[in-house]
C-alpha cells in the first residue's frame, strides 16, 4: 500500500489525559478535577492529577516519535492552564506550551493543537458550562489568545475533539459531568458549541491567515439493521441526530431542514438568533478530522416515538448484528469497512473536504500478559487492527476521497476519563508507578510500514 505524498503518519492525545500537573503550575481546576475531588468512587481509581505526566516527560516522548518516524501529532491546550479564570493568561502555560510546540517542530513533527477535549473549566461548569450562551464568548477570546501566543508556530488548529460526546455524556447517557439527562440541555449546549466553534475560527483567523482551522468530529456511517422500512427511517433519524448534528454546520455551515424538522415535532427546537446563524454560515472548517472506533447499528424501536420525546430510544435503538466482530475489552465492534463509507460521503456529500483520521485505535485490558522475556508487549492484535483499517482507507483514497493522514490512539498508554488505565492504547506502554516507557511490537511494525513508504 502505498500512500500520497506527506502523509501524515502520527497519533493524538489531549491535555487532561497526558499532562499531569493538574493542580499545579497556575493551573486551575477542570470540570475533571473538580468531579475527582467530589465524587472519585465513579472513577476506575485513577484521577486527571495521575497520568503519564507529560508535562514534565514531553521532550523524551517527542524523541520516541521522531524515533519511529512519526511526522505529525495532535494534542490540546488546557483551557485551565492558559486561562486559570478566563480572562488572565498564565505566562508559565504559555513558555510551556511555547517549548512543547517548538520541540515537535525541531524534531519533524508537524503539532495540530486542539482547544477544547471535554476539558470545561470548573469557573464555567458552575456558571452552566455549554449551556449558558456567555460560553461563546469566553470560547473565542480563548481561541485568540491561542494563536496571539503560538500562531507564529502551530499551523494547525482545531477547535473541538468529538463535541457530540461532551453534549451527550453531559446530558444524555451519563457519563461526563453533570451527568444529568435533558435532552433539551442537549440541544441547547450542542448549539452553543456549533457557535462556539464559527466564534474561535473568526477569531483566530482574525488574528493570523496563514494558519488552518479545523474540527475532529467522531463519525460513522449509521447501518439499519434491515431493509424495513421503519428500521431504515430509524437510521435516517440517527445519522441526522449523530452525524450531520455537527457536520453540516461546523462544515457547511448550515443546519439540515430534516433536522430542524425532527427537532421541531419532538418539541425541542430552540429559539435562535439569525446573527449567529450568520456567524456559523460565515466561519467553517477548513479540514476535517475523523475519529473513528466503532460502527453504529440501529433499528425501530418497538414502542412509537413520544411526543416530546423522552430519550433517544423513542427514535432509534441499537441493533446487534449477529456477525459483528468485537473488541471484548472495551466492547466495541470492529469493523474497519466503515472507514471506505466515511471516505465515500466526505467526498460525495462534503466537497471533498481534506480529511484525516484523527483518531483510530484498540484499547486492550491487562496488556501486561503480552509482555515477552524481553519485556515488550506483543500486540499483534493491534497491529492487525491497524493494517486492516490502513487497506481500507488506502482504498477510498485510491478512490479520490480527500484523505491526508492517520493518526492512532495514542502515544504512550494515556489516562481515559472513567476509565483511568484499564485500557491501553497506546504505540508505546507505560508503567504508571515509575513512568517507565516501553515500546510495544505495534511500534516497531509501524516505524517500518512509514520506512516501507519512502522506499
Ligand atoms: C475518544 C476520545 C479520546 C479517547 C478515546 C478512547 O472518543 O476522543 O479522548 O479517550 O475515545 O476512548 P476511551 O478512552 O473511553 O476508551
């Protein structure tokens, strides 16, 4: 397989789940930090305060990158770090920040540095956080400072990681804070991330143009679990409610009729203004990034649809497909297909935006039972996770979609939201008691796949 030209072969991370240093250093506490401190039993024992401590270890994990070749690396500014309250930047967030970047470019590797990785400050969760319209404003004075700061070195930019899972674990399914169901505040806080975003880039690219404003959205194509016609208007319904909620106005910068629609006979349109709408329209992104795990299968719910609609079941539940492939750690199918679907609708239906995979990845449980005599993990079942999505990829490529890039999940072994360590992702692995770095096998198979690509 071989792809274009400066691909970017690469992996993410964020700032809340690497830094470390999370209450230290000016920094002031994230919606995280704060949800640790008052309620740690819902945390799988390890807090945002514990990870793999990049704040301090940046410059070696940089040298491991360079060391497999890497090319490119996406990861976040804390919010908390640069701004502690919102207004004053902190100079000491700002000369690391300023080092970090700088180290990645000395060593060949192009940073793309992302705002906003479900990270809220607490001084804002506690004012409402995407609920509360001043957000959008705070958000784009934030953006500005970004790139007044390191504009002169990142050429990359995003404005959100996945802003429907910030929406949803919010206040649909539970699992980020305030861990509340409402789907009404769903709508709202969506809406005011969608305007946060068009904000940040009208910013931003006030400030510098020679920089690129993107977004990382989580997407999937949406299969129906049959040709029924109801299990079929079910798919229509999620890929309207989980796919083009964001993509049509963060790319396209217009809302869908069909969904304005939907939300309207389910009683949860909410009022808007036609300037903002016009500041959406006006502020897009430039390229797309695409995280992808897992496919969604849904079909018909048995019960009609209540009205106003009371959760998701009432439009669309999940469909099991009796031979889906399955990740069993972290429960999540395989299916690496989708990505030729993903490739095919950004070409067909989004003008062939520039896109890449921002995100792809296996987390395993216990992968210490790996380890061989020499102490390395043998993790071939990632590196044929890795390679059947690259050949897929590599297909929608050789068929025109707009794709400049891979990037797995994650570096070193990261710290994940509820689940601290349980699963680990990463090219290299971490002991968390010594922070001692380990390269696993999938590292030394994907620095001769990139040495394979030049030859
Ligand atoms: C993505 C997030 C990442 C990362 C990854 C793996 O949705 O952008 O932050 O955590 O998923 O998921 P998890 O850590 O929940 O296993």
């Amino acid at each position: 397989m071989r792809f274009p030209e400066n691909f970017w072969w690469g992996t993410a991370a964020s700032a809340p789940q690497t830094e470390g240093e999370s209450s230290s250093h000016g920094k002031s506490q994230s919606t995280w930090d704060r949800w640790f401190e008052l309620e740690p039993e819902k945390f799988s024992g390890v807090g945002p305060e514990t990870t793999s401590n990049v704040y301090n270890c940046y410059k070696e994990d940089i040298q491991l990158m360079k060391d497999m070749h890497l090319n490119s690396y996406r990861t976040s500014i804390s919010w908390t770090r640069l701004m502690p309250d919102g207004i004053t930047v902190n100079e000491e967030a700002v000369q690391f920040y300023r080092d970090y970047f700088k180290t990645l470019i000395e060593h060949g590797i192009e940073p793309t540095i992302n705002l906003f990785h479900f990270d809220m400050p607490w001084w804002m969760m506690e004012k409402g956080g995407w609920t509360n319209p001043q957000i959008t404003t705070y958000f784009e004075e934030y953006a500005r400072q970004c790139i007044l700061h390191f504009g002169d070195l990142v050429k990359h930019w995003v404005t959100f990681n996945e802003p429907l899972v910030h929406v949803e674990c919010s206040y649909i399914s539970g699992h980020h804070y305030p861990a509340i169901h409402d789907l009404r505040k769903a709508v709202v806080s969506g809406y005011h991330t969608i305007l946060a975003h068009a904000k940040a880039i009208r910013a931003m690219k006030g400030v510098r143009n020679d920089i690129k404003v993107g977004t990382v959205l989580n997407l999937t194509p949406v299969y129906s679990g049959s040709n029924q016609e109801k299990d079929v208007i079910a798919s229509q319904k999620a890929h309207l409610l989980i796919v083009r909620s964001f993509l049509d106005p963060m790319v396209k910068g217009i809302f869908p009729q069909e969904l304005i629609d939907l939300l309207k006979t389910h009683e949860l349109l909410i009022e808007t203004d036609v300037a903002d709408l016009d500041i959406i329209k006006t502020n897009t992104a430039e390229f797309l990034g695409v995280n992808y795990y897992q496919p969604m299968r849904v079909q018909a719910p048995q019960k009609t649809a209540r009205v106003p609609m009371q959760t998701l079941d009432d439009l669309f539940v999940p469909f099991v497909w009796e031979n889906r492939r399955m990740n069993p750690y972290r429960g999540w199918e395989i299916f690496p297909e989708a990505l030729y679907d993903i490739a095919m609708m950004l070409k067909h239906d989004y003008q062939n935006i520039p896109w890449y995979v921002s995100e792809n990845g296996m987390g395993v449980a216990d992968e210490a039972r790996f380890k061989d005599d020499a102490g390395m993990i043998q993790d071939d079942y990632r590196i044929e996770f890795i390679q059947e999505h690259l050949e897929v990829l590599h297909r929608g490529i050789q068929e025109g979609s707009n794709c400049f890039g891979y990037h797995l999940w994650t570096f070193v072994d990261c710290w994940s939201w509820l689940n601290g360590y349980t699963n680990r992702y990463g090219f290299i692995s971490l002991d968390l008691d010594t922070q001692k770095r380990t390269p696993k096998k999938s590292s030394v198979w994907f620095k001769s796949f990139i040495e394979n690509q030049s030859k």
